[in-house]
C-alpha cells in the first residue's frame, strides 16, 4: 500500500501548534486594503485557531 500524501496547499496554509491545536490566518488582508478601515486589518492579525466542524477534515489533510 502506497503511502499517503500531504495535501500541499494545506501544509502551507494550517500550522500546528506544539499542544497539537490547529491555526490558520485569518481572510481579508492580503490586498485591497486602501479601501478597508484600519480598524478591520486589525482585528485580521494573528492567527486563529481551526474551527472544530473542520479540524477532523484538516488533519487527515496534513496526515496527522
């Protein structure tokens, strides 16, 4: 049996915390910020965690 694959574009997108957890960037501030309030970029800093309807999809994503 064939082993299996990391999905790459998760790999580069979902960090996995040393306790296990999953974060994620958040949406939004890559570009056409001009016209976004500062006050929205923001709150877009950091990381957040996976939400939990899609952790059990992510990790089988990242062969974890």
């Amino acid at each position: 049996m064939p082993k299996n694959k990391t999905h790459s574009g998760t790999k580069k997108r979902i960090k996995v915390t040393g306790s296990g957890k999953l974060r994620r960037e958040q949406a939004g501030r890559r570009h056409l910020l001009e016209k976004k309030a500062s006050k929205m970029t923001r709150r877009l800093e950091g990381t957040e965690a996976v939400s939990d309807n899609d952790n059990k999809r992510m990790r089988r994503l990242l062969g974890r």
